[in-house]
C-alpha cells in the first residue's frame, strides 16, 4: 500500500485544556455496591463536526456532570470524516482517521518557527467504509490497530499494517471503546443493537482468542458512541453518546469483572452531542488505561 502526503493549510485550534484528575473506587463488599468518584475526574474526547471541524470536549465527574466544548480548527471536507482512533497530543495532534472509504494517519498542528498551521494526511489504504469502529492501543513497548468491520468480523493489526488476525461473531456490536492495555491483553467495553453491554478482552497472544463478558444484559441500545478514560487507579469513567437526541451521559464505572462491574450515573452531561465522529483524546504519555 502507497503512502501519499497532502499538505493542507487550515486556520489555527484552540487546543482542550482539561487534566485527568482524581480517582474513582467502588466501597469494598462482598456484593455490588455503589461506585463513588472521590474527586472529580475529568476525561476528554474530540468529535468531527460534519462541516468538517473539529472540536474539543472536556467533561469533569462533578455532581451533577460539568462540560466545556471548545471549537477547533477547520481539518476535513465537509460529511468526509467516518471513523477516528485515540487523538493523540505530542506538539501536534495525532489521529488514525477514515475520510470516505480511505484510512490516513491524520496529524496537524502549527509550525515550531513560522507559526504556520499544517494538516499532513498520510494515506494507508482503502476499503474502510465497510467499518465501524477504528482504535490503536500503544502500551508496555507494543501497538496493536483494531477494526471492526459492517459484517461482524474484528480485526487486530500488529507489525504496522503487516500482520493481520481476525475474529468473527460480533456482529451485533453497535459501539465499542477501549478499557484497559496492558502487557498482555486489550479489552474494549461494548454495546449491542440488543441493549446488552459486554467486556471483550484481547489477549496479545496471536493464537489465542477474545474472551466476552455480558456486563449488563439490557438498556444500552441508545448510544451510537462510547469514549472511555481512566480514572483512578483501574476504574473507568464513560461518557455514552446518543446522537439520534444529542444526548451524552457520565457514568462511573469499577475495574470490570463482569456482571459483578458496578456502573454509577453520574447524570447528562450538559451540551449537545450529534457529531458524526467522537474519539478520546490524551497526551502521548498518558497513563494507559486500565479498566479490567
């Protein structure tokens, strides 16, 4: 597959501000019991407008949920934008993205001399308008790409683009986001058309295959995006979009293990959420997550 850079010149970004703060734990128990955020932690996601912009959200675990959205830079062509992985900040912004049915590793930024903003789009392949899902897990001295595909098939690439395993029978997924990178597994929470809410969990062995957990069995059917961010030292805060309403909702959610996952609302997130693309958004070196 050819690589093909594109040099485009956009207006500047007013960069997200918000920091990871706090830590979320559940009360010790023999059974479920309410998890409780000891301070509020804040997680951050990035959408794509569908003129094309993007546009930066910080929501914080207050009670109830604070957010903040701030508008962006002009980055693709209107409607163009399908799927995005983690958005990444490093001096610039980093992203794999699906713009038609071609995947590019997307950065810009602004130039350390001139000032000048830059859009740089790499071009990976094509194909990829049979997909719904889009994520890159980088923890413990490893990267391994996830897609899943409109048939039900989820893809894990290792070795760049170059080696390839695949899974099938998850057709029923609407939505997933990554949880938890460790050194030896991935695991994504998930949704069904169904309204079930699954933990999948990916070992890095090449030859062995994901486990699923039913997490909850109904009620999640609404939400067409999940973004997910540490909080705390293996707990999860989620922010689950319905875009048909623009509705988002904060949830505190334990170290998963199962039914046995204890999940808190923690209310609507304030603002409207119908963009055609959501993805978190973090530093570089941010801590990996670790929600089961």
């Amino acid at each position: 597959m050819g690589v093909n850079n594109l040099y485009l010149k956009r207006a500047s970004v007013a960069g997200a501000t918000a920091v990871l703060l706090g830590s979320l734990v559940t009360q010790p128990s023999a059974v479920a019991s309410p998890a409780v955020a000891t301070a509020a932690c804040t997680m951050r996601f990035q959408s794509v407008t569908s003129g094309g912009d993007a546009a930066g959200t910080s929501v914080t675990a207050t009670t109830p949920p604070t957010a903040k959205t701030v508008p962006g830079r002009h980055l693709f062509s209107p409607g163009s934008a399908k799927l995005a992985s983690r958005w990444k900040y490093d001096g610039r912004t980093e992203s794999w993205v699906v713009l038609g049915s071609t995947l590019y590793d997307a950065y810009y930024g602004s130039d350390e001399q001139s000032g000048e903003p830059f859009l740089y789009l790499n071009r990976v392949g094509g194909g990829w308008d049979k997909f719904t899902m889009l994520e890159q897990s980088a923890a413990a001295d490893r990267s391994m790409r996830y897609g899943l595909r409109n048939d039900g098939v989820l893809f894990r690439w290792t070795n760049g683009w170059r080696t390839v395993s695949s899974y099938p029978g998850f057709a029923s997924v609407k939505t997933m986001a990554l949880i938890s990178q460790t050194r030896t597994y991935d695991t994504f929470l998930a949704t069904t058309r169904g309204g079930a809410l699954y933990t999948i969990h990916i070992p890095v062995t090449a030859t062995a295959k994901p486990v699923v957990k039913q997490v909850r069995p109904s009620t999640w059917q609404g939400f067409e995006s999940l973004v997910a961010e540490k909080c705390g030292a293996q707990s999860t805060l989620l922010t689950a979009i319905d875009k048909d309403s623009g509705s988002a909702y904060l949830y505190a959610v334990s170290h998963a293990n199962g039914a046995g996952t204890v999940i808190k609302s923690l209310g609507k997130v304030p603002g409207t959420f119908k963009d055609p693309v959501y993805a978190r958004y973090a530093d570089v070196d941010a801590a990996p997550l670790f929600g089961e």
